[in-house]
C-alpha cells in the first residue's frame, strides 16, 4: 500500500517503492483505477482514468498487481463498454445516467452460463500450447466463440471438462507446465491491452474488405488485414463513412471505437446499431459487433486507453480465425489526449504542441493490423479504419501527415463536395490506394477481369475533367470544344452515377460488387457511345440534351442488387438510342447532299 503525495489533474504522484511501471493501482479513498506511467526513485507517476477531483494527498493507493487489461471470453459481441472496458448497461443500472466515480464492474457477466463443447481432438495428457482450441461455445447465433489456451501457456493438458454448461469462472481445463506449476483455464482470461497479442507468422491479404460503398471498393479498395485513414474537416461526413463501413462490411466482427467524439454522435451509433439488421444474415447487427464507447467528456486517459481496449478485443477474435474491421472515431481525439498527459509530464512538445513520440505511437497502433495465421493454426485478420479530424481541414497537420505516411488507404473527405451535397465526400484527387494490384486479382476472379482497366479509364476521366472544370471557371464554357464537353458530361455520368451514394437510400445505402461494375461499365460505354457520334459529325448539343443522360445517372437507385441483368439491359437501351440518334444524323447528311 502506498500514499498520495500530489494531484495535478489526472496525473497524480504517489509512494509506491516496489510497483513496476504499467501496473494498475486503485487511488483514494473513492478507488480511482490509474496506471503508472513512470518512476523517480520511489515515487510513482499515475496517470488516472477518472476525474481526481476531491482526491488529496495523504490518501491511500493500491496496487492491483497487473497492467491495464481486458476480460476476453464469451459475452463481449453485443456489449457496449467504456473506455476501460466497463458495460455501459450495468453502469446505468448500478449509478444511473452519470458514471459514478470509483466503480468498478467486470467487463464480462459472470453469472450467465454458456454451453461449452469440448475439442474432441484432445484428450488428457497431451501437450498443448498458446492458441490451441479447447472447445466452442456459441456466443450469438452466428458467431461460434472458440475457446483458446492462452498465448504464453503450455504443457500437458491434465484434465479438460465434458460438454455442458457452465459459468466464465468454472474451471474447464488444467494444464500443467514444465516447471510442475498447475493452471487452470475457464472460459475466460484476461489480456494486457498495450501488448499485442502473438501469432505464428504474418500473410499476405488477398481479399479486398467489401464495404458496399462504391467510391471505396471501386476506386480506392482496402484489403482485409491492412489500415487505412478517413481524413476530413467538421461536417464533411467521416461519423456516416464509418457507420456504413461498420454496417455494411464484409467482416466477420465489427469493433467500433468511439474515442473521444461528440457525445450527441456516440448516442446516435448507440441508438441505432441495436435496431440495425445485419443485410449478410438477416440477424440482428448486434450479434457480430460490439462497442466502445468514451465521449469528449470523459476523463482523457480513458480516451487513450480505448483504442488499445478496441484492438486487443480485435486481435482476440482475430486469434479465433475470424476477419475483424476495427473503426476507430477518431485518432484525432487519441492523439490531443497523448498531447494533454505529455504537457502535464513537461515532456518537450515537438510540432503543434504534440510529443515527440507521436509518429512511433500512431505507427505502433496501425501496426497491429494485418492478417496472420495465429498460434492455433487458424488464419485471422484485423482491418484497422481510423477518422482523423484535422483542424480546419489542414491535411498537413501533424496527426494526419504521419497517419499518411502510416496506412495503405487513404480516404481523403472533401468540405467542398459535401458543400456541393455529394456523399460519401470522399475525393478522387486526394484520396490513394496501395492494395489496387491484390485487388485486382481478386476482381477478376470473382466479378470481371476488366475492372482494373475501367477504373482507370474512369480515374483518367475524372481527372480530365478536373482541368477542364478550371478553365471553365477562368474563361466559361464556350471555350471548351465539342469533345472537351462530354468530357465533362462524361466525367458528371461518373460522379453522379457511380460515386455519389446516399446511406439513407433504401435501395443504394448498400451496392454488391457486381452492381457496382455494372454501374461503371454503364457509364463507360455511355461516354464511348457519345464520343463515336462526335466523331461522325453530331453535336454535342444534342448529346447533352438526351433524357437517357439522367435516366443513366438514376440507375443506382431504380436497380436493387438482384436485378443486375435488367441494369445490363438497359445499357442495350442506350446503345439503341445511341444508334437512332446516329442514323437519323447520317440520313439528314444524305438529303443535305
């Protein structure tokens, strides 16, 4: 036991000789949990995850004898914790609306009791390791949770229990290790959040994360088991980016990290993931996603431990064999907390006032993304998507320019194109992506080999479109040529038709891979079409003013993801308009002669 020697905010300094950095403690006489950051001789420096106010020197501090940690085992998917991995639900029962300070609740329900179905690949007596199946349990009905040996545990299994049901803290198994000591295993075990989990080797990601939104798995496609930013201003739409990412993906399991935004956002996502229904299984979203939730408000050590709690819950279920997307809102937020406790140690602040650890922090954090075959033998990736809110919209600040740096993806938003009311805003210039050659391998596997080549075109349109649209605004459009403006038509068929997308759109919220090559075919042979008759003399006045124009650019919406074929059909539609229109200007030169 040690004594409180000063407070200065969540920073407080206490006597604690033997107490090893990163260890927990409880502090004061309310049992604040903090974590020790630092050492000077016998004095410990902790950082506290709770507001000391009240708390004074002289009093009490406890240390807990482990690092910050997190309760891993069945029970977590559906749940939504702090930033230290406490259930909101059971705070609101124990101290109403507000959390009390001091309290404390296992992460876990300890009471529910889960039917448990043994390995039967083991039998007592042989040796197990780190990352070996003791048996399942299933955790919702669409998620089997596989019971593991912990990592850093091996040595003859000595007894492992029958199927049946039971509590998290009954013992299920005991294993005996080479220095003779005796474990025993429940259902659960606890984790250290800042240490990642090992695995048995990293592999290389072959399948891109499909999120349904077109302007990403088109044009700038992730790959699961890499990381990737989602960078833009106040108002540019990164909360709905995420929500839909977190909604709509591919992944197995959804871990989404509210770190420190506005506490009318968080509510919102925890108000209406609950009534979302998963459009993979018709179930409820709930069953495969969990979240971790820590407002602006809240004590700002808590916000920089929460990512950590997201990743390592991440990585454990990455250990099982499942694809984990991990959204984090925002790094941002994460980062001005490391600024925050770096002031009050009187670190040397570097760039914007941030530590100059910032970069190897970001870095150390992306870096537990990836796709590895872990201790068990099983195959598992984490996909990690972070928000960066920069001041003003300023991409050079320090926070984004290193996550640039960091990532594969960068899904740069735009202020301008959500001025504009073009959602998602995510811009084709700015934005970048690494995985695009996997990417393409895939594609041509399972919906088109022709998707790499059309990207491109429709890429190469775009950023024609961009220069002309400056000199448009310099001397006005009478001083493009005919080709020049369906240049521009061209490019608007893409933006309207292809990347504009509304989360709110019944029908076009979520868009299958087929729909979405379909809809870019479409358009590509639009703008083909219309440039043949250019050649032949048309004028682009009369291009321009065919109705097909906006019937094309409403196709996202008028074809659900089941009737592909029909948005193929009408592509015959138009080569059929396509071709009236160049005979009856072939006929008119025939009677002109």
């Amino acid at each position: 036991m040690g004594k409180l020697l000063e407070v200065n905010g969540p920073l407080v300094r206490a006597r604690l000789p033997q107490v090893p950095t990163g260890e927990q403690v409880k502090v004061g006489k309310i049992g604040l949990v903090g974590e020790v950051i630092g050492r000077e001789g016998e004095e410990a420096l902790i950082q506290v995850y709770e507001a000391t106010e009240s708390v004074r020197p002289g009093e009490a501090v406890e240390p807990l004898g482990y690092p910050l940690s997190v309760e891993l085992g069945p029970g977590l998917l559906g749940q939504i914790f702090d930033g230290i991995q406490r259930p909101l639900d059971r705070i609101l029962e124990v101290s109403g609306d507000r959390i009390s300070r001091g309290i404390q609740l296992q992460g876990l329900d300890q009471e529910r009791v889960w039917h448990f179905q043994p390995n039967p690949q083991l039998t007592t007596g042989m040796t197990v390791t780190g990352g070996v199946q003791l048996g399942a349990v299933p955790e919702t009905p669409t998620i089997e949770h596989r019971i593991l040996v912990p990592p850093e545990l091996s040595g003859e299994l000595l007894e492992l229990v029958g199927e049946g049901d039971y509590p998290l803290a009954e013992v299920i198994a005991r294993v005996r290790t080479r220095d003779n000591r005796l474990h025993d295993l429940t259902l659960s075990h606890r984790w250290p959040v800042r240490k990642f989990r090992p695995y048995r080797q990293r592999e290389y990601s072959v399948a891109p994360l499909i999120t349904g939104q077109r302007i990403l798995d088109t044009f700038f496609p992730l790959l699961k088991g890499s990381k990737a930013a989602v960078p833009g201003p106040f108002g540019a739409g990164k909360t709905i980016v995420q929500h839909q990412i977190a909604r709509w993906s591919n992944a197995d399991i959804v871990i989404y990290v509210g770190c420190g935004e506005r506490g009318n956002e968080l509510v919102e996502v925890l108000d209406s993931f609950p009534q979302l229904t998963d459009p993979h299984t018709g179930r409820s979203l709930m069953e495969r996603t969990l979240l971790v939730a820590n407002t602006s408000n809240m004590p700002v050590v808590a916000r920089e431990a929460s990512l950590y709690v997201g990743v390592t819950l991440g990585e454990y279920y990455r250990d099982q064999g499942y694809d984990v997307v991990i959204v984090a809102d925002s790094t941002s937020r994460w980062a001005e907390a490391l600024r925050e406790v770096a002031g009050r140690l009187g670190q040397m602040p570097v760039e914007e006032g941030y530590p100059a650890y910032l970069a190897s922090r970001l870095a150390a954090f992306y870096e537990r993304a990836g796709r590895v075959q872990a201790l068990g033998g099983k195959v598992g990736s984490v996909t990690l998507i972070g928000a960066v809110s920069p001041p003003g919209g300023d991409f050079s600040e320090p926070v984004t320019s290193h996550t640039k740096e960091i990532v594969g993806t960068f899904w740069a938003l735009s202020k301008e194109l959500a001025d504009a009311r073009h959602y998602p805003a995510v811009s084709w210039t700015e934005s970048f992506s690494d995985d695009i050659p996997v990417a393409a391998r895939w594609w041509a596997e399972h919906i088109d080999k022709r998707w790499q080549a059309e990207r491109a075109e429709a890429m190469t349109l775009l950023t024609q479109a961009e220069e002309l649209s400056r000199i448009v605004n310099l001397v006005g459009p009478e001083a493009l040529s005919g080709t020049q403006r369906w240049v521009l038509e061209g490019a608007a068929l893409i933006k309207e038709g292809v990347l504009q997308q509304s989360a709110l759109d019944p029908v076009d919220s979520f868009c299958t891979p087929e729909k979405q090559f379909a809809l870019l075919e479409l358009m590509l042979q639009l703008y083909h079409r219309g440039t043949e008759l250019l050649e032949r003399g048309v004028p682009v006045q009369e291009l321009l003013g065919l109705p097909i124009l906006a019937r094309a650019k409403r196709c996202k919406s008028d074809y659900d993801n089941t009737k592909v074929e029909k948005l193929r059909d009408f592509a015959k539609t138009i080569r059929e308009e396509f071709d009236r229109l160049g005979m009856e200007y072939a006929e008119a030169g025939k009677h002109s002669e």
